[in-house]
C-alpha cells in the first residue's frame, strides 16, 4: 500500500472538518482566531489525528470515519496548542515551529498564551458538542469514553505531568527508566489515547483496548526517540525548526544519556515490538504498519 496517498487522502478529509469548524469571526476577538488558525495551519504532520483514524479503521471496518473526525480534530488543538505553548520564552523558549515563526514570535506573548487557552478550550467544545448529538446511549457512551481518554492523557497523569518533569525534574532523571517514565508521559500519552480514543469509538473489546495499548506504548517511545536523533542528525530546513536545542539546553535525552547508535538501536527494537503486535496478535492493520514505518524513517 502507498502509505503517503493513505494519509493524504485522511489528512484533507480531517482538515477540511477542522477548518469548518475553526474560523475567523470578523469581530473585536479577531485577533485570537488568527493566532489560533495561524499555528493550526502550519502544516504539522497530523500524525495523532493519523493514528486515531486508523485505529479506528482497523477495528470497526467502517469506511467511513465521520465519528472519529470530532475527536481527531480535538486532539490535533490539544497538541498544538501544547507546541504553541512549548515553544513560549518560560518554556523552551523556540523561534521556530513547523518552518515558520512561532505563534509568539508572529504574534506577541500574550495573544500565544490566549490562542493555547483557546484551542484547548475549542476542542473540549468540539468533543461535548458531539456527545450531546447522539442517536442512542451506547454511542453516547463511546464518545464521552474517548474524551475521557483525550482528557486525562493530556493533563497531569500525561502531558502536562511530563511536561513540568521536562522543565523542573532533570534532577530526577538518573536512569533510563526515569527518561522513559518522562517521555511516557510528555509524548506518548496523547499518541497512546489518540489510538485508545479510536478503538473505543470503533468499540473495541478489552483484548484489543489492550492490543492497541501495547502497540502505541511501544509507538510513542520510538517516536520519542526519533525525535531525539533528529535533534542532532536532522537538516534544519527540512526539520523546520533549529537542531542542537537538547544539547544546548543540557536536556537529557535518549542520545545523550546513551549513544547516537544505541538511541537508534532502541528505536528500531521498539518500533518492531509495536509492528510485531499488529501482526502477530490479532490486530490486523496494514496501514497502522505502514504508519509506524514512515514515522520511524521520518526526516521531520
Ligand atoms: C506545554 C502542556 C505543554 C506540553 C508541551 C508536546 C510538548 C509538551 C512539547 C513539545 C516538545 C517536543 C519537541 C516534544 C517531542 C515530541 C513531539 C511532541 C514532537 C512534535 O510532534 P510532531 O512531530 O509535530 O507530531 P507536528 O508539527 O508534525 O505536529
């Protein structure tokens, strides 16, 4: 299968929702939806919205994914307001983001603030908004479940939690584990619930809940780790942000706290352990594989 027409086809379907429900309003508060939409439309890889789609692809056969498109849209607010948000002088202090200026930068401290709050606060709108719209109580049911899962993944048991470790805990980080505890927490959790939020709109049984626990477990981490390669092997213009932030902040990361080769062992154990599960215990997703071959090959 061509895994980029497989993509693209999910990623205009998933914009065009997005946008429909994201726009400027021609008002005093004008300002705060083109900070929003600005940092939206940036072009990002929409990998979570991806793999929320394509979980729920895989476990309901639908051919149409117009249930998961409120929750993948929401999901894809959350993170970027958390990059939008990351990227301001009291976190990691960044100028660039997806190849263009960060929402502060373009913007003002304030207004990047205020359009985080708002994507936040819009997807939790959009999320409610399609749980009060159901035909029965068991579909209602699913999709209070999936937000559930958004919720709690992206606040303090998931990337916020992660994200205050990142920025006051190196202290604590000693050891591998304590690394992978942190990036757990800071990036897996919301790659984890986009696949969990997908099964459980699909209606998933608790085998395969778990199924797709194990394999985006294993996802996130060797996502995270590629992230951390690309920090030091990556083409600035291509990556569309500088290279060398990690080490010039003195973070610890997956290279730093073992080697370039034994960060890039790792990936390629992990990114196997999560297509092994695809294919040999009985979730069958050809393009789920696909997914995670091209997240781990990534040069962005
Ligand atoms: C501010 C609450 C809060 C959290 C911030 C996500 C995050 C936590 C920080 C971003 C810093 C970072 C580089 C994390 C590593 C992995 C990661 C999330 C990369 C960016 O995600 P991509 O590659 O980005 O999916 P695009 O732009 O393609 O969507």
């Amino acid at each position: 299968m061509d895994i980029n027409i497989w993509m693209d086809e999910r990623r205009k379907i998933l914009e065009s929702f997005m946008f429909n429900n994201l726009k400027v309003i021609d008002n005093k508060q004008k300002k705060i939806y083109e900070a929003m939409l600005y940092s939206l439309d940036a072009g990002g890889k929409r990998l979570r919205p991806l793999l929320m789609i394509g979980t729920y692809e895989m476990i309901s056969h639908e051919s149409s994914y117009d249930e998961v498109l409120p929750f993948a849209t929401a999901m894809e607010m959350i993170h970027t307001y958390s990059l939008l948000h990351d990227d301001l002088p009291a976190m990691d202090d960044d100028d660039m983001r997806r190849g263009r200026p960060s929402n502060h930068k373009k913007f003002d401290e304030a207004t990047a603030i205020l359009a985080g709050d708002a994507l936040l606060n819009k997807a939790f709108e959009i999320m409610s908004k399609t749980c009060m719209q159901t035909k029965s109580l068991e579909q209602m049911k699913k999709r209070v479940a999936a937000m559930q899962i958004i919720a709690e993944s992206s606040g303090t048991e998931g990337m916020i939690g992660g994200q205050i470790i990142d920025i006051f805990g190196h202290d604590l980080i000693s050891n591998i584990d304590d690394l992978k505890n942190l990036q757990r927490l800071k990036t897996g959790a919301i790659i984890v619930s986009s696949c969990l939020a997908g099964a459980k709109l699909a209606g998933a049984t608790e085998k395969q809940l778990e199924l797709v626990k194990e394999f985006s477990s294993s996802l996130g981490t060797a996502f995270q780790i590629q992230d951390d390669i690309l920090d030091v092997i990556a083409d600035e213009s291509e990556l569309g942000k500088p290279i060398g932030s990690d080490a010039e902040e003195n973070k610890v990361t997956f290279v730093t706290m073992t080697s370039l080769e034994e960060a890039e062992k790792m990936q390629i154990e992990l990114s196997q352990k999560a297509i092994a599960v695809i294919d040999e215990k009985g979730l069958k997703s050809e393009f789920l594989i696909a997914l995670t071959e091209f997240l781990i090959a990534r040069r962005k």
